[in-house]
C-alpha cells in the first residue's frame, strides 16, 4: 500500500495490452466473420476483455484479495473460450457464444465482489482517517475543560506568530488564573476546584473572537494567544475576560465562590524575540496584577519599536 506512483503504474501497464487485445481481436475477426460467428466473437472479445480487467485490478489489489476467489480460473476460463473460437467458432458458434457469455456472468458477479471489496476498503480508509483525527484532537485538549493543553497551545502560538511575521501583524498575549484557588481546594473540595475550572474555561470561551486561541497551561492557570491584537486591544480583552468571570462565575454548582482572575498581558515584539520570552512578560504582568490586588489586568509596558508600534 505504500507503492509508489511509477510502482502502481508498472502494475498497470502489462494488462494493457492483454486488454486491447481481448477486445480488438476478436472484434477484428467478428467484422470478418457471417452471422453467428460474429456474434461469438463479440461475447469472446467481450469475455476476455472482462477477464483482463479483472486482472489488472487484481494486480493492483492483490495484497488486499484472496487468490483463492476466482481471479485466476476466470482468466483461464476467459483464455479456454478464446481457443475454443479460434478453433470452433466456425463449427459451433452458438457452444462458443454460450460459454462466452457463462465467462461474461461470472466476471460480472467478480465485478460486483471488486466494487463490494474496494467499497469496504474505503470505509476503512474513512474510518481509519477519522480515528486518527479525533485521536489527534484528544490528544490536544486538556481532559477537564475541553480547551487546548499547554503543548497545544503553545504549538498553536507558534504558528500563529509565524503568520503575523510573515504579514507584519501584530499579536498578543494573556495569562490568567484564578484568584485564591487553592483555598476553594482546600475547603470546598477537588471537585468544587474542578467545577470551577470548567465555569471559567466556558465563560472565557464566550467572550473571545473566533481566531484567538484558549489553552490551558496546568492548575488554575490559562492563557489566550490574540492573533492581530496590539497591546492596548490585549487590555481590553482581558479586562473583559475580568468582568465576565466576576459576573458569571458567582455560583458554581451549589456552592457560592465569587471567582475572580488576575490578567497579564504582553505584545509580541517580533522576529527579535522567543515566543519563552513573550510568554514569560505575560506570566510576570499577571504575577504582578495578582501581588497588587488581584482581580485585575496589567499589561507589559514593551511594545515594537519602529512602524509597528501603537
């Protein structure tokens, strides 16, 4: 199956002739032939043209087909009945249209196994390529919350700055967790934590454009790639990430929490910088946005030099 394509086509090249041959000859001599004759002579060029394609498919599947189904006798029942009419066609042309036409059945019911088998086969196909994409796309979201994991996003990151270089746009970058996590943990239990985690993932998911990106990077820490936001639009995003997570994530389940997250945001400065570096600005803006009240969004202060710049 991992022929290549000058492979596939030495397979098919060799059946070529056999069938040319199966349909041109006895097509030549059925024209030369009265009556009957004539009509042996197609269902023989009929049957061995049949028996050659059969051939030439199955020489191109055969890893895939038994050679145990037919393939082989349908070809020698084929070359038989071409003998017979070079032999008999003049003196029994109806024998030779019968088992002619017997041959021309029977590589029907073959074509109707081929086109069942090479159906299963793309099924197959389909269903093998349709479990290796959800198997990609499990492995690439974070089991609680159902956004990206730390990998994910960050290879996504990746390839959103690769693009904005290229088209000399901006991006930028938000850290965020939640505030006083770990006492929600310790006092109202793991499962209240992980409810919580899940409450703010979906909020945050509904306040973000269709091309920004929501990861999450471990614990009760996420982050959002912002592809042609500059600074000043990261803030905005994030103060309004801030509002609808104090506002919606009040109550989780039964128990009364008040969530609220600290921001930190940080603009990509470009080729000149690692996509660590920019992460790492993002991460001690939201450190410093949580040490200086929490519930609050700080920006990095560097910003692009040149052209780019706000």
């Amino acid at each position: 199956m991992d022929a290549s394509p000058r492979r596939r086509k030495s397979l098919w090249l060799p059946a070529i002739p056999w069938l040319v041959g199966g349909l041109g000859l006895p097509a030549v001599a059925a024209a030369a032939s009265p009556g009957g004759q004539a009509g042996a002579w197609t269902l023989v060029g009929l049957a061995l043209g049949l028996a050659a394609a059969m051939a030439m498919c199955w020489s191109v599947m055969r890893e895939r087909l038994s050679p145990h189904e037919g393939w082989g006798y349908l070809a020698l029942a084929a070359l038989a009945v071409a003998v017979l009419g070079v032999f008999g066609a003049g003196r029994w042309p109806w024998l030779v249209a019968l088992l002619a036409l017997s041959v021309v059945a029977w590589g029907l019911v073959m074509v109707r196994t081929l086109s069942g088998r090479m159906r299963g086969l793309l099924l197959e196909r389909d269903h093998a390529r349709a479990e290796a994409s959800r198997v990609k796309a499990d492995s690439e979201r974070d089991p609680l919350t159902g956004v990206l994991n730390r990998g994910a996003w960050r290879a996504r990151l990746e390839r959103i700055g690769e693009d904005t270089r290229q088209d000399q746009r901006p991006m930028s970058v938000l850290f965020f967790d939640i505030d006083l996590f770990k006492l929600i943990n310790d006092s109202l239990g793991h499962q209240v934590g992980d409810d919580c985690l899940k409450a703010v993932a979906d909020t945050v998911a509904h306040e973000l454009r269709g091309g920004d990106i929501l990861g999450r990077l471990g614990g009760e820490e996420f982050a959002v790639a912002l592809p042609g936001a500059r600074r000043i639009h990261a803030i905005a995003v994030g103060e309004r990430i801030r509002q609808a997570v104090q506002k919606h994530c009040q109550v989780v389940g039964e128990e009364v929490v008040e969530l609220t997250v600290s921001v930190g945001a940080a603009e990509y400065l470009g080729e000149d910088e690692s996509y660590d570096a920019l992460m790492d600005r993002a991460d001690r803006a939201m450190y410093t946005a949580k040490g200086s009240g929490r519930n609050m969004v700080v920006a990095d202060a560097t910003v692009p030099q040149g052209p780019a710049a706000p």
